[in-house]
C-alpha cells in the first residue's frame, strides 16, 4: 500500500507538471504514467517472488544439511558402540587364564559329580541375562533406525513424527532421546507448527547441555522467534550460539540470521 500511495502521488505531480506545460491536446493523455505505474507493480511482484523463492531454497538447504549431520553422527555412534563391544570381548578374554590349574585325577573326578549340575545353571542364566540385554538393545536400535529411515530413506515426514515421539516414550533413557527431541523439533519446525517445534528444541538446550545437538537447537529457537516476529527473544538465541559454540557451523547460520533482523 505504501508503494501504490507514493506511485499515486507521484503519478499526480506528473500530471499536474503536464498540464501545465503541455498543450490542450494532450491534458486527457495519462497512458505513459499508467505503464509506469504498473512496471513499478511488476517489478515489486517479482521482487517478492523471488525472495519467497529463496526462503524456501534455504530452507530446503537446512533440511538437507541436518539430514547429513543425523546420517554422519549416526554412523559415529555405531562405530563406537562396535569398538566398546570389542573391547568388551577383549577384557572377557583377557579374564580366562593362560593354562588350566593341574589337579589329580581323584580331585577332578570328585569335583566333577558336584559341580557340573551347578555349572549348568550358572551358564544358563548368563546366557538368559545375556540375551535379554540383547534383545531390550536390539529392539531399542531398531525402533531409532526405523524412525531415522523415515526421514533420511523414506521421507516420510508425517509417519516420523509419531515414530519418534514413540522411541521417547518407549525409552526414555536411551542415548538416542536428545536427538529424538531434536528431530521431532526438526519435523514440526518444517511444518511451521512452531509451538510444538519450540517445545523440543527448548527440551535439548534445557535438559541436554553435553548433546551434540544442543547448538542447532539453540539456533532453531531463534528461527522460531523470528518467524513469530519476537526479534528481541530471536537475537538473544542467536547471539547464545555464537557466545557458546563460537566455532560451530550453528554459529556461521546465527551470524547470518542476527544481521539480517
């Protein structure tokens, strides 16, 4: 409206200039000053499409960049696991003696008889344990990867939403919870459900502070903010980021974001 009331002014003192100037002939004539005035409309049109057009490439870029960072640190947290286990096995191994202790025959048969039945038990409820450790890992693993093969394989946004929201329910002690928070905000956030976005990514910084994902987090909060026109809460996250994770990728977008206020 600002535009189209200075254009109109404009378009008047032209007028009013013409008139005095041109002759008689000529006073009605007004096309020259109606193409300009709709150029003028044009260009701001295309102006704000091609903006539009940039929010939604860097957006798209956001998405793409988290979906690579859960991939990488995904793959990093199984090759810890792989090595912890190995080392597990090592130290297993590393228990069991050399060479057996000699005992004479009349010992070993008169231990035998006594301990075999106990030495049966023993073997069978540590592969019970043991199995059970497993499998409670094993369905906890499974029940991550399917919610991460959602978004990262499948794409299917709507479906991961309840798949993390699930494993949070489910296991909410697993080492996985702070990203499961963070991907959940990262899903809610690409459908502008703000709010429920706000409510997971403030969950990370609040209850999570050695997480990897507590930067992004943090500058999703701003994003929130800005997107809700609350420029003073926006520049406050922004401005954590970089004063707490100076050297992060974060940090680069919340620099970008705070001149841009």
């Amino acid at each position: 409206m600002t535009y189209r009331l200075a254009a109109i002014v404009m378009a008047a003192v032209l007028s009013t200039a013409c008139l005095a100037q041109a002759p008689v002939s000529n006073v009605g004539s007004s096309g020259s000053v109606n193409d300009r005035l709709a150029e003028l409309e044009r260009a701001f049109n295309a102006k704000n499409q091609i903006q539009i057009a940039q929010q939604r490439q860097f957006s798209a870029l956001q998405r793409e960049v988290s979906e690579l960072r859960g991939m990488l640190e995904e793959q990093n947290h199984r090759l810890d696991q792989v090595i912890n286990r190995q080392r597990e096995v090592l130290l297993k191994l590393q228990e069991i003696p050399d060479k057996p202790q000699k005992k004479t025959s009349t010992s070993q048969a008169s231990e035998s008889n006594s301990n075999n039945e106990q030495r049966s038990e023993r073997q069978q409820a540590s592969a019970g344990e043991a199995g059970g450790s497993l499998t409670a890992h094993g369905d906890e693993q499974a029940a991550y990867d399917n919610a991460v093969n959602l978004v990262l394989q499948a794409k299917d946004y709507d479906a991961a939403i309840p798949a993390f929201a699930r494993f949070i329910t489910q296991y909410p002690k697993s080492s996985y919870v702070p990203n499961s928070h963070y991907w959940l905000g990262q899903l809610l956030f690409s459908q502008q459900r703000f709010d429920q976005a706000k409510s997971q990514f403030s969950r990370v910084v609040s209850a999570y502070p050695k997480s990897n994902k507590r930067p992004d987090s943090l500058l999703k909060l701003g994003l929130i903010a800005q997107q809700q026109n609350d420029n003073g809460q926006a520049q406050q996250r922004f401005e954590q980021v970089i004063s707490e994770y100076a050297n992060s990728a974060a940090a680069t977008l919340a620099k970008k974001s705070l001149a841009e206020l």
